[in-house]
C-alpha cells in the first residue's frame, strides 16, 4: 500500500515543467498521511530502495520506472494517433527519449564548471621562465585571469620588454601574483631604470651616511627578495 501512494504522490507532481518524478514529500509528512511510524516508513522505503521500486540519490527518493512507463504511454498514443492532443499532463515535445539520460545529464550539468584552469597550460608554455609550476596553478586558481590577455602580453614583452629582453623576467609566480600584465611595458629603446628608480619603486630610502655601494647593494637584495616572491 505504501509502494502505491507513493507512486500517487510523485505522479501528482508530474507537470510539463516538472518531470524530476521525484518523491517531494518526507518520511515525517508520509508518516501522518498513512498513520504509520515515521520510521517504519523510512524503514519500508529502504526496502523499496533496495527492490529497485525506486531510486535513492543523496536522499532524494525518485521512481524513473514510472517515467519510462510514461514515456511508453505518450509514444504508444503518437503511434497510434499522432494528430490526437495526448490527454497528460506532459506535453509530447517536451517529453525527452531517455529520462535516465536526462536525470544524469542534469546531475552533470549541475557540477562546477571547470574554468578555473582555463588557459594555464597555454600561458606555461609560452611564459619563458619555467620555475613553481604549482604555486603558479595555485595562484591561477585563484584569480582566474583572462587566458588569452596574459598569452598576448607575454608574447609581447617577449617581443619588446627592455628589461625581459635583458634577462630579467619575472618569476612566473610573481607575474601572476602581481598582475603584472597591468604594468606598463617600456620598448627596448628607453632608458635603463636607475637605481634610484628602483629604490623608489620599493619604497627605499638612502640613509645620509650611506655609501653607494651599500646601497646599490640593499636595493638589488630587495629585487632578488621580489623575484622570489
């Protein structure tokens, strides 16, 4: 008897826009409809489970049986009169050919998209410096730039950075931490930086007793501190 009413109550919500045929209601409502235990009848539900009378999916009781039947019944009326309304509460259009394969493409399409990778290998391969490939991921992951912004950028200052043509290209890393796609490219014709141009880049000051030396020196560790980063 139980097995019936449930099969009542998920047909009564079966609608043109409803077709999940799935068992909304909870042991505790079904309880005091039937006037049975609540868990007596989660008890028989598990039975049922287990019978394969229905399908148990994270919690969520359905009866894709039924809407197999369903199916057949729709297809058997088109057969046999395709030009009589079929009298349902589904329309003949809307009713999909497969509705395991739709209860299984709905659960995929339900599942985070997986964008936060887009690109990464792309921008590996074209970034010239090869060092904390997972940090880097991590970091990707993270901030989820735009793949094809920070291929054409690399390209370019591959092509015209000064200071990536010296050599001095940024740990990968440090790139993506930084955002440095936002940094204005200098062409390799301007003038070097200076180290006074980098002491202010890093907020440095030179003490009055200082010599230069020591403080081309503590500028350039505050550059190898920066690149490690």
């Amino acid at each position: 008897g139980l097995y019936w009413y449930c099969l009542e109550l998920i047909a009564q919500n079966v609608e043109k826009h409803n077709l999940s045929f799935e068992l909304e209601h909870d042991a505790e409502i079904i309880s005091a409809d039937v006037g049975i235990h609540y868990e007596l009848v989660q008890e028989m539900m598990t039975y049922m489970v287990d019978l394969d009378l229905f399908e148990d999916t994270d919690g969520i009781i359905t009866c894709l049986k039924l809407a197999a039947r369903s199916d057949e019944y729709t297809q058997k009326l088109l057969r046999n009169n395709p030009i009589v309304p079929i009298v349902s509460r589904q329309s003949p259009d809307k009713v999909p050919p497969n509705r395991t394969e739709q209860k299984r493409l709905e659960k995929d399409n339900g599942r985070a998209p997986h964008t936060a990778l887009d690109g990464f290998d792309e921008f590996w391969a074209v970034y010239p410096k090869k060092r904390k490939k997972k940090t880097a991921l991590d970091i990707w992951r993270r901030k989820k730039p735009d793949a094809s912004v920070l291929i054409a950028d690399v390209r370019a200052r591959i092509a015209g950075d000064k200071q990536w043509l010296k050599g001095f290209v940024p740990d990968p890393t440090t790139y993506l931490n930084g955002e440095r796609w936002n940094d204005d490219m200098g062409d390799s014709t301007s003038a070097p930086k200076t180290t006074d141009d980098y002491a202010l880049e890093f907020g440095m000051t030179r003490r009055s007793d200082e010599p230069d030396e020591r403080f081309r020196i503590r500028v350039r560790d505050a550059m190898l501190v920066r690149e490690r980063q």
